[in-house]
C-alpha cells in the first residue's frame, strides 16, 4: 500500500515515521471511543453516525472503510467495554490468588461495582442499552455473561456439595447479581451501585455454599472489605 | 403480536407483520391501539395475566410452599415451552421495547419475588436476608432468559429440578434442595 496516500479527515497528518497502519488503528480507536460516549449520553436508536463522525474527527469515507454500518461499529465497541470489565475484575480477582474463594468474589465484585459506578453512562449502555439493539447485541451480552464465569468455577471445589451443584449454577449466580445491577443501572441508581456489593456477594455465593454461610461470608467480607 | 414479537424481534416487527399474522384490517387495528408500542404494552399485560392464571391454577391444589412453587414454577415453564414466541416476547424482547415496557416487567418480577418470599424457613434455620428471593427470581429469570433468546431447543421444564434446588437452599436447607435436585419433577 503506498504509505503516502491522502488520509483525508484525520486532521494533521500523522508523523511520517509511522506506518499508516498506525493511523489507521486510531482512527478506529477514536471512532469505538466516540462511539461509546456518543450512545452512552443519547441512547443507540437516536445516535447517528455523523454524531460519532464528528466526535472522533473522523470522516464518512474512513467510517465506511473500517465498519459496514452503525451497529457493527457499536458491536466492536461494546466487546472492547467488557474486555476492559474483564480484565479489571480479572485483576482483582487475580490479586488474591491464596485466599479463600468467597473473598475472591468479594474483591472481584467490589472491581465491578466500582468500576461501573465510575462509568455510569457506559455501565447503562453497557447493560441496558444493549439489551435493546437486537439479536446480534443480545449475542454479544450473552457471551459477555459468560466471560465472568471463569471467577465462579472455583466455586465448585470450594463448595462442601460442589459434585452435586447443578450444571448452570454460574449462569444462575451470574444472572442473579447481572439482574440486580441492571434494574440499578436502569433505575438511575448506577452511581450508588457500591451499596448493593453486599447483596451482589450474598446472590454470588448462596447457590454454591447455602444461605446461612452465604449470609456469614456476606457480613465477614463487608466488614473486611 | 406476541407471536410476531417473538418470532422477528420488536425492532423489526410492523403493524403490517401483525395484521398479517391477524387477518385483521389496518383500522380494525387502530381501533384498539395507538401504534405498535401501545399494542405491544397491552399485548405484554395480557400475556403476562395468562402465565400469572397458569401458575396460579397450578398452585391452588397444593397444600404446602414447596408444592405449590414445584407446580407453579413447571406451569410457568411448560407455558414458554409450548408458546416459546410468546415466552422470547414477554421475556426478551421485553427490553427491546423501551422504558414503559421495562416498568411494567420490573412489576411482574417483583410478583414473582413475593412468589418466593411467602416460603417459611424450616424450623431451626435462620430466615435469610430478603435479597434472598430477590437473587432466586433474578437467577431464574436470567437462565430463562438466555435458554429463550439462543432460540435453540428450549425445553425449560427440563431446568425445573435445578431451579427448584435453588429456590429450596435458602429456605429449607441444603438436604431439601438436594431432595428437589433428584426428585422426577412434576408428575
């Protein structure tokens, strides 16, 4: 490709020691970032891509190159949030290999709720919006779900009955706190998310080790977190 | 409309796709509805009336909390079984269909959490956080929801055991929920 070819709408042109595959990659980048925010504060349905276009200072030219339409960019958008999720919930959840599995929950969940609290606009796109968009969107939350069940397979053998749990007990588990935070994150209240951590813990573990010690572990690690 | 909504996804649905479905006569439609919001609301209320009246036909023979939330629960399922149109319009696309539609689905799950609520702990355990029946409902729901909108073979009374251990643990204890988990469901 000749890598002097006009790249019209980018503004300056990038520094010449560049490959345009880098500028290529950022125009990209703006354009799922812009995306987000975009969606985030107006809604997907009343969001035109000339919106995005203009957030990102990115032209209709670029846009058609890279995306063949508004939900495709959308899409891209939305798997880069939840890789983003992941890996901060994965993070915390990795910082306390050693510990008891129900703190490792506690932590992983305190990770999310704070995040999402701390994004509350791209935590309601993220969980509301996108259950509206349509059948390729409630793909993509579906397996968004069901990244979050690596935290929870530890739960099996934690468990004092986790032979006999039952085949969807994480997408029970995950449903449940899923639930919960989507009727915050629906109702406006995604900013105070960080009060529901101690119920998120109880709806967490209750299906793998009973109510009574759920509601122990539920207490003990509120008061230590 | 359920059927339509169930069947193409509420964005795609039109007016036209139910009259289709319907036989009915465009003004014979705006008759009784605005548009296809306003039809989809009243059609949502009505299906979720109809899944209520099962379970509550199903429970009324039943003596204690465990069977009454066995037989209401596996009406509610064989219900999206037979219907799986029905149950992705009243379950899925519910959440396509905007925020009054929303509202109205955050009144049924709240029913459902009193469904759960009326159990009485078995003697000697403690009576768990109210979340609890909240965290069942929500569980439930969530799997419901998923088995529904994969459009695959649905067979959610299949889940019944499962479900029923779930909703059991918090109640009456892990030796019940285990009890539930191997009984052959209803028969």
């Amino acid at each position: 490709m000749d890598s002097s070819a006009s790249n019209p709408g980018v503004g300056p042109a990038p520094s010449p020691r560049l490959p345009r595959a880098y500028a290529v990659r950022s125009e990209r980048e703006r354009l799922l970032d812009a995306m987000i925010r975009v969606v985030a504060v107006k809604g997907y349905e009343a969001t035109g891509v000339t919106e995005v276009l203009e957030a990102a200072a990115v032209d209709r030219d670029a846009f058609d190159r890279m995306f063949p339409s508004k939900e495709a960019c959308f899409l891209e958008a939305y798997d880069a949030i939840i890789d983003v999720l992941v890996a901060h919930v994965s993070a915390a959840f990795e910082s306390t290999v050693g510990q008891p599995w129900p703190d490792r929950v506690y932590a992983a969940l305190r990770a999310l709720v704070e995040l999402l609290s701390r994004e509350a606009e791209i935590a309601h796109m993220a969980m509301v919006e996108i259950t509206a968009v349509g059948e390729d969107a409630r793909i993509r939350y579906r397996a968004a779900l069901g990244r979050f069940t690596y935290f929870l397979e530890e739960g099996r053998s934690f468990s004092p009955r986790g032979e006999e749990l039952p085949a969807d007990t994480a997408g029970f588990a995950i449903g449940g706190a899923t639930s919960m935070i989507f009727d915050e994150v629906r109702a406006g209240r995604g900013e105070e998310l960080r009060r529901l951590l101690p119920d998120l813990t109880y709806a967490v573990l209750m299906p793998y080790i009973g109510a009574e010690a759920a509601e122990r572990e539920m207490r003990r690690v509120a008061r230590g977190g | 409309m359920l059927e339509a909504v169930g069947a193409e996804g509420y964005e795609r649905v039109s007016v036209r796709s139910v009259l289709d479905r319907t036989g009915l006569y465009r003004q014979a439609f705006y008759d009784h509805f605005d548009d296809k919001a306003d039809c989809y609301l009243q059609a949502y209320d009505a299906g979720v009336a109809r899944v209520e009246a099962l379970v509550l036909q199903a429970t009324a023979g039943q003596s204690s909390w465990v069977a009454r939330l066995r037989a209401g629960l596996d009406a509610g399922l064989g219900f999206f079984d037979a219907k799986p149109n029905t149950g992705r319009a009243l379950v899925v696309e519910v959440h396509a269909a905007g925020p009054e539609a929303l509202a109205k689905r955050s009144a049924a799950m709240g029913r459902l959490v009193s469904f759960f609520a009326q159990a009485q702990p078995l003697g000697g355990l403690d009576p768990p956080p109210p979340i609890a029946s909240e965290g069942i409902a929500a569980g439930i729901q969530s799997v419901v929801h998923s088995r529904l909108a994969s459009r695959g073979s649905v067979d959610l009374r299949s889940l019944l055991p499962e479900f029923m251990y779930f909703a059991v643990l918090p109640y009456l204890g892990a030796e019940q929920a285990r009890a539930e988990l191997r009984a052959p469901g209803v028969a």
